[in-house]
C-alpha cells in the first residue's frame, strides 16, 4: 500500500486531494482554505501554503508570482496568552 503524501500536516490534506479540488476549478490558496481548512492548523500555512502555491501554478499554467497567496490573518505565529495578559496589566 502507498504511503500519503501528506501536504498540510494540520489537518492531514493529501496532495491527491488537493489536485482533485484544484481541477475542479478551486484554483486559489482561499478558495482551497475554505473547502479543505488548509493553512487553518496551529501553523497557519508556513508548513503547506509554498507547496501549494507551487501545485496551483503548476495545474493553471501560471507563474507561481501570479498566484495569490491568500489571506493571513493574525496571530500569524502562536503567542502564549500569558504575554497578552502582561501586555493588558501594563
């Protein structure tokens, strides 16, 4: 049996499934976020969102600086509450 290539290890999304979505028209980092939660894990795409790029680029034909990175929001890396609670006691 063939082992999975995983590409968000958060939320465990192959590379297969990707390039299912990707073909039937899902062809932009958000639009993939939305249907397969890709860059929602604890890393928040620093772990996927290159290689999928890659794969969008690759399956539409355009350069990967074409290719719109989709939307980050904040945090953008894990913060410990503790910090905000000291920023607010302040």
């Amino acid at each position: 049996m063939a082992k999975a290539n995983i590409v968000c290890r958060c939320e465990e999304v192959e590379m297969k499934e990707i390039r299912e979505w990707i073909a039937r028209g899902y062809d932009t980092f958000d639009e993939l976020k939305r249907e397969l939660r890709i860059g929602m894990g604890p890393c928040q795409g620093r772990g996927c969102r290159d290689i999928i790029i890659r794969e969008i680029a690759k399956a539409t034909g355009k350069t990967i600086a074409e290719i719109d990175p989709g939307t980050m929001r904040p945090p953008v890396k894990p913060i410990k509450i503790s910090l905000l609670a000291e920023d607010a006691e302040r």
